[in-house]
C-alpha cells in the first residue's frame, strides 16, 4: 500500500494516502501491520495498552553465578599463562647462556684469554691489547630475570665457567630454579 512519491506529490505527507483510503475504505488490520486477532500483539502496537508484559532481564544471582564463572576461569588461565612465561623465560636464559658464552670465547680470540670478568665485554680492561669491543651491551649480562650470570675464570671445566642460575638467581634450585653451566 506504500508508495513512493516525489516531493510534488507529497513524500511524508498523509493527505495522498488518506484519500485513497477514503475513496477504498479503511485497509484490513493485517495491511496495516496489524492482526485480525482479538487481543494479539503486533511489534508496533503498545504493549502497555492491553495487559502488563513480565519485564525481562537476569536476576541478581543469575548475575552473581556468572561473575563467579568469570573469576574460576579467569584465575586458571592467569595460572597457565603464569606457567608458560616462566617456561619462556626460562628457555630464554639458556639461548642467552649460549651466546654470551660465544662472546666470551670472540674475546679471548682477540684477546688470547677470557676476561677476568664480564664487565671486560662492555668496557676496555686495561690489559686487553687487541680489544675489538665492545662485545656485549650491559643487558647481556643480564639472564631474563634480571639476575647476574655466574662467571669465573679460570674454570672449572674449561676454560671458563658461564653459570645461567634460574628463576631464583642463586646456586642450586630444580625446575626452573635449576642451574645451567656453559659446559652442560
């Protein structure tokens, strides 16, 4: 029963549509968008003209349990993510212990010996002749958690020891507290 008119003929003027309801009658209550049924609601029709509709939305404690979900699940995941941080860092510390210790062993091909101590990587000793540095940046010597690697030269099992300590930065430990030596 619409049409489209243009602005001579009236677009969003009644007058056109209530003549022809005029000239043909009122339209059946389904034309107009509307049910021929007593009673019955239609998505425009006012919901509050024939009886009081129950007022849909969630409940207090249906809200509650959900919030309640929402925690479980979110403490789980920060508990894995937890794990798989320390496992990366981890793995992190052991790739970093392989290459500082190649930047030791470039030094003492420059150099004819390790460094007393690891500083001698960033900064010029005074007894390094052949010094080509620097070798390292300061936050090489440094394991993902912020902890100093463990040095000493002469070595125990080599010519040097390079000792990455872990997640707690001290001697001894297991899991990812677990000491990794260059010669392992």
């Amino acid at each position: 029963m619409f049409r489209l008119m243009s602005r001579e003929s009236g677009i969003g003027n009644r007058e056109p549509m209530q003549a022809a309801a005029a000239q043909h009658g009122p339209a059946p209550a389904a034309a107009r968008g509307g049910s021929t049924r007593r009673g019955a609601h239609s998505r425009f029709s006012n919901p509050y003209s024939r009886r009081a509709s129950r007022a849909h939305g969630f409940t207090l404690l249906e809200m509650l349990a959900v919030i309640v979900l929402i925690g479980i699940i979110g403490a789980i995941v920060v508990t894995q993510v937890g794990k798989n941080v320390d496992k990366g860092k981890y793995g992190a510390g052991k790739a970093q212990l392989t290459t500082l210790s190649q930047k030791i062993e470039n030094y003492a091909l420059d150099n004819g010996t390790p460094p007393a101590q690891l500083a001698d990587l960033v900064a010029k000793p005074g007894n390094a002749a052949n010094w080509q540095g620097p070798y390292a940046k300061p936050s090489d010597l440094k394991d993902p958690w912020g902890h100093d690697f463990g040095y000493k030269y002469p070595g125990d099992h080599g010519n040097f020891d390079l000792v990455f300590f872990g997640q707690d930065g001290k001697p001894g430990g297991d899991g990812y507290s677990a000491d990794i030596g260059n010669w392992q």
